[in-house]
C-alpha cells in the first residue's frame, strides 16, 4: 500500500509541477507543439498499451492462440497508415483537436457531429481503462473491487486535470520503462514456470476460435481506429513539426507489434500454469504474478497499472478538450479541467454497470470507425484538391455511426461492415471537381 501510495504521489506531483508552470490551453491541450518524434512514439506506445493490449490480450492469447496478435498487430498496421500517409497533413493543419479538423476540412457541422460521436465513445474506452485500473489496484493493495474503482477514477481524473498534455507526455516516458521491464519479467518467468514449449505450438494467421471474419473484423475496426484517432492525433498536434510527427507514428508502428509479441507469448506459456477454467481476464493480473517472485510480480503489477493510468489519461484529455473547444467553442483551462471532473465520473457510472473490458472497448469502436474513420480519411486526403459536398458527407457520417451503434447494441458485427462501407461510398461520392457542384452552404475549399 506504501508503494501505491508513493506511486500515485509521483504522477500528481508530476501533474502539480505542469499546472503552476503551464497557464495556456495551447500548452495544456498540445503541450506547446514542441516535442519530437521519440517522445511523441514513446507516448504513442505507452497509451495504446493499456487495458486491452495487457490484460485484455493476454487473455485472448490464452484462450485462442496467436491470432491474438492481431488486437495490437491491427494497431500496428493503423500506425503505419497513419505514419506513411496522414500525419503529415494531420500536424500541418495546427488545430487542437480532430473536430477541429473537420471543420477546416469538411464544415462546422462536422466539427460538432464527431465531437458527439467522440466524447461518448472516449468515455467508454476510459471505463475500460477504469475497470482494469481497479482490478490491478485490488492486486497491489488488497482493497475492495468497488473503493478500488472509485480511487483509480479519482487518481486519474485528478493527475490529468493538473497537468494537462506535458506531463502525459513526460509520465508516459516514465510508464513506458516500467511497462517494458515488468512485461519482460512476466515473460522470463512465466516461461520458466510453464510446461508449453512455444516451439510446439501453430503459429497461425485464424483459428476456428479467430477465425477469418474476426481477423477482418480486427484489422477494419481496431487497425481503422489507429489511422484516424483523436487521442492519437492529440500526440502528432504535439510534435514539433511535420517530420516529427510522421517518424513518431511510424516508430510506434514497431513498438506497438514488439509489444504484441511479448503479451501473446507471455499468454500462450499462461496455458501451462493456469488452473483448468481460469478466467481469461485474470490471467495477467492473478495468475502470472502468483508464479513470479514477489518483487518481480511487483513490478509486473506496477507496469500494467502504468500502462493502463496511460491510455486512461489520454483518453480523458481527448473527451475534455473536444467537449470544451468543439461544443462549447472555447479554450477556458478552468472550464476545461471541471469538465475532466465531469467526464470522469460519467465514465466510473459506465465502468459500474458492468461489461468485459474487451466488450466495452469494441462497442466504443464501433460507433467510432464507422462514422468518422472514412469521412474524415477522405476529407483529409482530397484537402487541396477536390471541394466536398457536406451534405453528402454529414450524411455519411451519420449513417456509418448509426450502423456501428446498431452493431455495438445488437452484436451484430455485419453492421459494421455496412457502416464503413456505406460511410466510405457516400464519403467518395461526396467529392466533386468544382465549387458549384457543392452545397450552397460549403464554405471550405477541401
């Protein structure tokens, strides 16, 4: 408990330190755009490694094989898109947040669209990050699931309030190192401890328990929310410039598939250790830290409460600042940190109605990917070149979100298959070659 205690005194003080020192939304919201591209990848890696990409993974390692590879490796290939492709432009165009974005690319109506279909949707994947903060929490200090809940969303709600986007970008340098070394502990000795002999095992692309449909689910939904993300554009806002920004994402690229590597091997030797009827969910926060020393195991708990605490600050941070500068239309510190307050506790209401960490995260993709990916993909790209008709292109936005929200409330996954592709047709239609082409109230040459 004195470790824990001494833990979260780190981070707020890291938090205390930027909220004396930075009085700016600029700074608080894109930490200045001074950073370069190893920060910006660090960050990168250390958010998008959080509660599915640990605990969540790891469990779906356990129970089907190495196409569990794909949660991270989909992120991996995202990253790559988004490096090669995107960030250039994204970090050009010197807005603080993707709304933002929309309106200088499609109209003012998008803007306001995707900050409704955002915040929502941030603040379920914040549950996520939540419900796997509190079960780490439990481990490490033997509180009650329910007080353990309730502390993590006040620490992380509180830490990033204070100090805004330097001190996630300076924490995350920190999170990183401790997430690696605990995840390398956890695989040293989970490997001793396990009678699987990795060499033996298929290394496979599908399975019947993943099989192809899911693999092209994966790669659309979850590789599609890594091309076009807020929280990940927050980080490219944050470089310096352009250069910076691409060699940050394409960096990441490499770290995030190294990191899918180790959470699928340290599950697979799981199978070797765990009792028959394990919870997968389990597996990284219970039984791979009982069979490891208990300083190692220490340590592990520590990395996966580091890795999660940032994915959830950055997360909280996307949702506020939309909210603030995209709905409420203004650039108040005050107003924005009461808002984090606001958002966070929406979150914890989430995180206590129940729902698996990997169910939670999905439902927030869908709505997400389907709605905003393909428009805003190709508002980008067509930036220059061709005028956009908004009426067609809102109506791609809309319709694509309405079928990711059928998808994530029905578990219907054809829905989002119709959702990306009906917003990614209407998105291309939406394209025209002259400005009297469009609608008479597109005012923005995309």
């Amino acid at each position: 408990m004195t470790l824990l205690a001494l833990y979260c005194l780190l981070f707020i003080a890291i938090g205390v330190y930027e909220f004396i020192k930075r009085k700016d939304f600029e700074e608080f919201a894109v930490a200045g755009r001074r950073y370069g591209g190893t920060v910006i990848s660090v960050s990168i890696v250390a958010s998008c490694v959080g509660a599915s990409a640990t605990i969540g993974m790891t469990g779906l390692a356990y129970s089907t094989g190495t196409p569990a590879f794909w949660w991270l490796g989909s992120g991996a290939v995202g990253l790559l898109i988004l490096g090669v492709v995107f960030a250039n432009k994204v970090r050009s165009s010197n807005v603080y947040t993707l709304p933002d974005m929309a309106e200088k690319f499609i109209s003012p109506a998008a803007r306001r669209i995707m900050a409704l279909v955002i915040i929502p949707a941030w603040a379920s994947i914040l549950a996520a990050q939540y419900i796997a903060a509190a079960k780490v929490t439990v481990s490490l200090s033997g509180m009650e699931y329910q007080t353990a809940l309730i502390a993590s969303a006040v620490f992380i709600s509180g830490y990033t309030a204070l100090g805004g986007q330097h001190s996630i970008l300076k924490s995350d340098v920190v999170q990183f190192v401790m997430v690696a070394i605990g995840l390398l502990l956890a695989l040293y000795f989970t490997g001793n401890a396990s009678s699987v002999n990795l060499s033996d095992l298929p290394l496979q692309f599908t399975n019947d328990t993943f099989p192809l449909s899911k693999w092209s689910y994966f790669m659309l939904i979850v590789g599609g929310s890594y091309v076009i993300c807020p929280m990940l554009f927050g980080r490219l806002f944050s470089a310096r410039n352009e250069i910076q920004a691409k060699r940050g994402a394409l960096m990441a690229a490499v770290g995030i598939a190294l990191s899918a590597v180790v959470i699928v091997c340290i599950g697979l030797y799981a199978r070797g250790v765990a009792p028959i009827g394990t919870n997968a969910d389990s597996i990284l926060t219970q039984v791979v830290p009982s069979i490891m020393p208990g300083w190692a195991g220490t340590i592990l708990l520590f990395a996966l409460l580091s890795t999660i605490i940032s994915s959830a600050d950055s997360c909280l941070i996307t949702a506020a600042t939309v909210l603030e500068h995209d709905l409420i239309g203004g650039k108040n510190l005050v107003r924005c940190r009461l808002l984090m307050a606001a958002i966070g506790l929406g979150a914890l209401v989430i995180a206590n109605s129940g729902g698996s960490i990997l169910s939670l995260l999905l439902a927030a993709n869908d709505i997400y990917v389907c709605g905003i990916v393909a428009p805003m993909g190709v508002a980008i790209l067509a930036h220059g070149k061709r005028f956009i008709n908004t009426r067609v292109m809102l109506t791609a936005i809309i319709l694509g979100g309405v079928c990711g929200l059928l998808a994530a409330t029905t578990e219907q996954k054809m829905y989002s298959y119709i959702g990306v592709a009906t917003s990614l047709v209407l998105s291309l239609m939406a394209l025209v070659k002259e400005r009297n082409q469009c609608d008479p109230n597109a005012l923005n040459h995309v």
